[in-house]
C-alpha cells in the first residue's frame, strides 16, 4: 500500500521517542514501592516499563488502525490487573482452572477472559475491510492475538527477552507490506526504547507490557495472513502454549547453546 513505509518509520520513532518519556511520568506519579517487584534473582525491578510500553505503542499504534490500538490497551489493561491486584499463587492456565474448580475465581483467569474479548475485537477490526476472510478466519485471528500474548508473558522470566522476542517477530511481520508493517513498527519502537533498561534488570514489561507487546504482534500477524497463515501461527502459540505447563522455556534456553548465547546477550 503506498504511504505505509513512511508511515511504519513514524509508528516507529513515535513509539521510541514516547516510551522513555512514558517510562518516566509513570515513576513521577505512582506512590514510592508500588512499582517495585524482586526480579528471578531476588533483586528489586520497576513494572513501570510496562504501562510506559502500553502508552507509547498504543499512541504509536493510531497510525495502524484502531485494532493495534485495541490490541495494546486492552492486552495491557488486563495484564495491569495481574500486576497490582494479582494473586500469584496460581499458575498456569492449569492452576487457574484448578482454582475455579474450588469455586476460585483468579485474576489470572479474569485475565485470560480478557484477553480472548480483546482479541475478538481486534480480530474484528482487523478484518472488517477484507472481504476475502470469514468468520472462521477472524476466529482464528482471535486466538493469534490472545495467543500472543500469552507467549509473550511466558518469556518475560529474564531481563530483555520478551522484548528481543517482540523485535524479532517484529521484524519478520514487518516484511508483509500494508498495515501489518506499520503495526510491526509500533510494536517495535518501544521495545527498541526500553529493552537497554530491561536488559540491565532496573525496569521488567511484567504482565502489562509483555501482554500488550504479544498482542500488537498478534494483531500485526493478523492483518498480515489469511487462513492458512493464521492457522500456522495459532499451531505454533497454543504448542508452546500447552509446552508451557509441562516444560520451562528457561530450562529449553539455557540447554541450547544458540538460545543461550542470544538470550544472554546484551545483559549487564
């Protein structure tokens, strides 16, 4: 589509100029140790990066229609809920089902709730100009953008590799042209912003940041495939997915030395 390029390049710039920007007003108004989280190593970290990577993708994301926007704000408000009102003793979609089975209701599963109307919307707003797709199509999308997400939180275990994770698959959504390209942009410039932080283990996405950047991502691949592709990437998120509640991604990382090197690099 032309005027997408330059468009993706400002959604680009948009987010990284706002997000260290956003990064700081957060810490400006929020109440002395309500940020603060003890990272895996026991050592202090700061959530405010995750509202700050809403914000700035979510303004960055105008530029590529409302689904991105949908998809940012709605993924990360439901991700805020895990953060500042969770309950971290169930994990798991398997602990959550667990705990509604004792008649619990966790935030987990309020957010997981969440997540699948967020991706029903921007699913739907997604596909509404394409008249090549049906309903079935946009259901599919629905769980690439929830599914998203979630894979997005499992990584976020170590300094910067939601993030790196994000500015990979940011990158190859990006070769699409059209809106997937400016959406893929969006999410990227505020991981480009605020992964030297994340990387140095001072500020963490936590639920709200990595919830959001999985779904932009989700719904960048959404509007850049049509059944076939979607089905592929549903495939791939709900095996990992599923893999999750079996296996740690950590353990995977760290015995494959590829894996380990990349996730590794950058880090103080």
């Amino acid at each position: 589509m032309r005027g997408m390029p330059g468009r993706a390049l400002l959604a680009l710039a948009t987010g990284a100029v706002l997000a260290p920007l956003a990064r700081r007003l957060v810490e400006s108004v929020t109440p002395p140790g309500t940020l603060i989280r003890r990272n895996h190593a026991g050592r202090p970290v700061s959530l405010a990066e995750g509202p700050a990577y809403v914000g700035a993708t979510a303004l960055a994301g105008v530029l590529a229609g409302p689904a991105a926007v949908v998809a940012a704000i709605g993924a990360g408000s439901f991700g805020a809920l895990d953060d500042f009102a969770g309950d971290s003793r169930s994990k798991g979609l398997r602990g959550h089902l667990g705990a509604l089975s004792r008649g619990v209701v966790t935030t987990g599963l309020v957010k997981v709730a969440g997540l699948g109307a967020t991706g029903l919307l921007a699913a739907r707003l997604a596909d509404r100009e394409r008249s090549d797709l049906t309903g079935f199509d946009t259901l599919v999308g629905v769980g690439v953008v929830a599914g998203g997400a979630n894979v997005a939180n499992l990584l976020d275990l170590r300094p910067g590799r939601a993030l790196k994770a994000t500015l990979v698959t940011a990158a190859l959504t990006g070769l699409a042209d059209g809106r997937a390209l400016v959406g893929a942009a969006a999410a990227s410039g505020a991981a480009a912003a605020l992964i030297g932080s994340d990387l140095r283990g001072r500020t963490m996405l936590g639920d709200t940041g990595a919830n959001a950047a999985g779904a932009v991502i989700g719904t960048a691949l959404v509007m850049a495939t049509g059944r076939r592709g979607r089905l592929a990437v549903l495939g791939v998120v709900t095996a990992l997915t599923l893999a999750s509640e079996r296996v740690s991604f950590t353990t995977v990382i760290e015995s494959t030395p590829v894996l380990r090197e990349l996730d590794r690099w950058g880090r103080s």
